[in-house]
C-alpha cells in the first residue's frame, strides 16, 4: 500500500492550513519535552514568528532511564493545545501506547510514533484505526524494508495519513548521536509514495553541523525538516545538549531560508 506501485503520485497531508508532502517544505521545531506553559509559549511564539508552522514537542516521554523527567503526560498535551491554538500552528506530539491515542487525540493535530516504537505493532495497528496523520520515526537501528513494513501497518489498518522521518540510525561512529542515512531520503522517496523528512536534531545530536545536514536532507529530496529548539536548552529536561536556543535557531533558519534550498 506505500508503494510507488500501489499509486504513483505522491501523497500530501493537509492539517489545518498546512500541507505535507506537496510542493512546499515543511520545518517542525519546537521543544524535546514539553515542560511548562509558559516554556512551550516562549519557543511557539518565536517560531510562529520565524514562519514556522509545525510546532513539536513530547508529553509521553521513551527515556532511556527510568529516572529521568518521563513527560507531562496529559497535562503536557492540554498545553500543547492551548499554545499551538494561541499562536495557530499545527502540532506533533508522540504517544508510546495504543491507549493514549484517546487521551491525546483531543489536544493534537499530529501523532508521533517515535524510534524506539517503530514496531510496536499494538501501537501501529491502532493508529492505523484512527483518523489522524501519522509521523513515524525510523527505528533505531532498522532496515530499509522494515521502516517500510512499519509504515504498511498503519496503512494497512485504514489509515493512510502517514509521512516517514529518518531519525539516524546505530553505528560504530562516535562523533555523532546517531549516523544520519542520508541515502534513506530518496529510497524512501522512491519506493514509497509518502512524505519523507528528516530530523537533524536526533541523527546528530551536535548542534554545528545541523545547517549542513538539513541542506543535505533537502537537496536529496526530502520534503520537511525536523529541529529542536528550546528557549533555555541547559535547563532542559530532556536532550539539553542538542536543543538550539531561539537565536540559534532563527540562524540555522535564516541559512536554510538563504540556501534557496528551503521553499
Ligand atoms: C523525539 O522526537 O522526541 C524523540 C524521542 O525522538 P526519537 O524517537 O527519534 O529518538
Ligand atoms: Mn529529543
């Protein structure tokens, strides 16, 4: 079903205003973790600012660590609400479980399946029950073929308001978080009909060489970009050593905008 041999023009998913997928970029920034109101309202409205439309950020919280801050939970979703319908964009925010798609549906445009439930197929046969688009993350160290079963999942179950993010994957390499597969971008563009992102933030984790990573994405063909951005990354929750402050941001932003490659 996410084949190019199953339908041959791309599929674009149209939230609110926006559409993803089609003839225009797309770029998703917004915190790790939501943490507070006024920490959500703070970076929403920078980037609403900036031109940005979609607007991230984690209430159900995959930690590595059963120690670490786990998310807002509902809260943080009844924030997301509020913030992204002050400033009018759209929002994205994971869910890890089949039963939080009812407690989340209400307050989010976008649900997130991120990399550590890429085959949680309990997860990705209720999503495909519902009618909401879909980000599904690659896993962290899946294949090609099994990132696309992923996706055929929630396809298969009904829903085809899906579009793929390669997040990085697990290698040997050190220097960075993750190994960002660039070669991911066009194999996904060209055996699957879907929107295909990247997140530069996550398959790097270092801050300086975003800019080249998001250009690279976008001049192998990806349609959107994903960042994260926080108004005080130390006092971060979560991942505070990858997030971008606001001026940070609005550079990397203006040397995406300036690089022709961003439209
Ligand atoms: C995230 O986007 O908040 C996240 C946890 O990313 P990933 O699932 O790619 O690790
Ligand atoms: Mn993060």
């Amino acid at each position: 079903l996410v084949s190019r041999q199953s339908k041959s023009e791309d599929t674009i998913i149209r939230v609110k205003n926006i559409e993803i997928g089609g003839s225009s970029h797309i770029m998703v920034a917004g915190p790790c973790s939501i943490e507070s109101k006024n920490q959500l309202l703070t970076v929403a409205a920078a980037l609403k600012d900036a031109g940005v439309t979609v607007l991230r950020g984690g209430a159900f919280k995959p930690r590595t660590s059963p120690y670490d801050f786990q998310g807002l939970g509902e809260e943080g979703v009844k924030i997301m609400k509020e913030v992204a319908d002050e400033v009018d964009m759209v929002s994205i925010c994971e869910i890890m479980t089949p039963s939080q798609i009812e407690k989340a549906a209400p307050y989010i445009d976008i649900f997130q399946i991120g990399a550590r439930n890429m085959q949680n197929f309990d997860l990705l046969k209720a999503v495909g029950q519902c009618n909401m688009p879909v980000l599904l993350k690659r896993g962290l160290s899946a294949t090609m073929e099994e990132f696309i079963y992923a996706a055929e999942y929630i396809l298969y179950h009904g829903n085809d308001q899906v579009m793929l993010i390669e997040r990085g994957i697990r290698t040997y390499e050190k220097w960075t978080r993750n190994t960002l597969d660039i070669s991911a971008v066009p194999i996904l563009k060209q055996e699957t009909h879907l929107p295909v992102l990247v997140d530069v933030t996550h398959s790097t984790g270092r801050k300086d060489i975003l800019l080249a990573c998001a250009k690279a994405a976008l001049a192998a063909g990806a349609d959107g970009i994903m960042v994260e951005v926080h108004p005080d990354p130390q006092a971060a929750l979560s991942d505070a050593n990858q997030q971008l402050n606001i001026p940070e941001f609005n550079t990397f932003w203006k040397g995406l905008l300036h690089s022709g490659l961003y439209h």
